[in-house]
C-alpha cells in the first residue's frame, strides 16, 4: 500500500474474489458444467485447474492474488469431488484425479486427516 503512487487512488488489493468461481475451480471433477458455463463452453486453461492439493496450497501462500477459501466439501465424507470418476478431458489432456499431499493415503484418509 504504502509503495503505489500518491497521485493514484490506494487499494488493498488488485484483483477481486469470486466465490462462484472458487467453488467452480474446487468442483470441477463433480460438476464440470459449471465451469463450462462460466467458460462459455470451454474449459478453464490446463494451468488453472485445481489439479493437486499443494499446488493450490502454495498459490494460496504465496499469492496476493489468490484469495480462494476451502469450501465444505473439504471436511465431509465421500469425497468424489477429488476424483475424476466422469473421465473428463480437456483439451488439452484428460483430467486425473487430484494430487493429495504425501501424508494422505487416500481421498478418504486425507478428508478425515483434514
């Protein structure tokens, strides 16, 4: 804050939440209408999909820009949401399950570990 310009308008931050479209980005493997909707018929670029639990962690951590908040999904039980049992692919490549982080043994484990 204090390093922007003084002849300019100060802001905390520069980008805005969206919680639709954090959900979205959380859900994708169980409702990937959504994004394609959101999308207007596409899906959102490789990059940008949730695809492993440290990535996200670490966007969260280490970006200002990154604002998203784990939705209730995370602490309930089954957890298919994390799998892509629809078979989804991409243009760009078919979509996996998420990468869990390495203390989780399984979808199951790492909700009840949660």
């Amino acid at each position: 804050f204090r390093s922007m310009p003084e002849n300019q308008e100060r802001f905390l931050y520069g980008t805005h939440y969206s919680t639709p479209a954090y959900v979205i980005y959380w859900l994708l493997r169980s409702m990937p209408e959504r994004m394609l909707r959101l999308h207007n018929g596409h899906f959102d670029a490789w990059a940008r999909l949730f695809r492993s639990v440290q990535e996200a962690w670490s966007s969260v951590q280490e970006s200002t820009t990154s604002l998203m908040e784990l939705i209730p999904e995370f602490f309930v039980l089954p957890a298919q949401w994390l799998e892509n049992s629809l078979h989804i692919v991409t243009p760009e490549r078919p979509l996996g399950d998420v990468e869990l982080p390495r203390w989780a043994s399984s979808v199951t484990d790492f909700i009840c570990k949660r």
